[in-house]
C-alpha cells in the first residue's frame, strides 16, 4: 500500500506550507509511503539495522520503483520508520535471483529466503513458478526516524 505524505523528520520544520530541511526549501516535498507485504515490522527492523538492503515483488502487481527516488517505509502501526532511495532496479524472471542478490535482503539463507517468497507470491498470484517476473530493487537508508 503506498500513500503520500509530507516528509518531516527531526532534521525538518514547516514555515506555512513550505518544508524547509536541511537549510534548502521544497515546496513540493511529498514522499510515498510504503511497507512490506508480510513480516512488515521484522523487516523494518531489519532495514533499519542496515542488514536489509533490497526487497522483491511481482511485477504484474507492483508499481516498478525509479533509480533516484526517496519514500517513507513504515510500520504497521504507521509509524515512520525511514527515508530510503531507490539505488538499483532489476526485472528478471524469480529463477535468476542469484544467492548474491537475496542475500541483500537478510532474511536467512538462500533456500530460506527463496522458500519464503515461492508460499508469499502463491497467495497473490497462485501461478507464480520459477518463471514469473519479479522487481528486485536494492535501496539506501537515507534517513532514520527512530
């Protein structure tokens, strides 16, 4: 689920409707927010101990993410949690996600990992194989919130 929302952090304050951070003014700073499909909290917490740089989802289903662009990950309660950038997207088939590449996600091994998204994407998409399209987007904490 993705929202937009007025970024404001410790670092940021508002003067009217004007966001001034960092001494620079945006007027139109609005990021999305976003969360992970499952286990969101124990990810988040993952993300924000820099041992979860990447994450997965289907391409038929998700908005493909840009190189460059800053959202808010959050916590089921809604909670910021921090500001990531986008560093890399690859589209691929699931089969070609090497041990390499899922292990940017820290959540266990590579069989592990890849058992966990095989049961996940089955509930969304009860065809999903080997075979079917993926997002795997690497990302950068940027800023953190707590």
């Amino acid at each position: 689920m993705v929202h937009n929302v007025p970024y404001v952090s410790e670092k940021a304050t508002f003067c009217g409707k004007i966001l001034i951070r960092n001494g620079c003014v945006d007027v139109n700073n609005r990021l999305k927010t976003w969360h992970f499909g499952i286990d969101n909290d124990e990810l988040v917490n993952l993300v924000l101990s820099d041992k979860k740089t990447a994450t997965t989802s289907l391409y038929d289903v998700d908005d493909i993410p840009v190189v460059g662009d800053e959202s808010i990950l959050i916590f089921d309660n809604g909670k910021h949690a921090c500001v990531t950038e986008t560093k890399k997207v690859i589209i691929t088939e699931f089969k070609n996600i090497s041990e390499e590449l899922s292990m940017l996600e820290g959540e266990g091994t590579y069989e592990e990992w890849k058992k966990s998204h095989i049961e996940y994407f089955k509930t969304i998409n009860p065809n999903f194989n080997d075979n079917t399209k993926v997002i795997f987007e690497i990302f950068e904490v940027k800023e953190k919130f707590c």
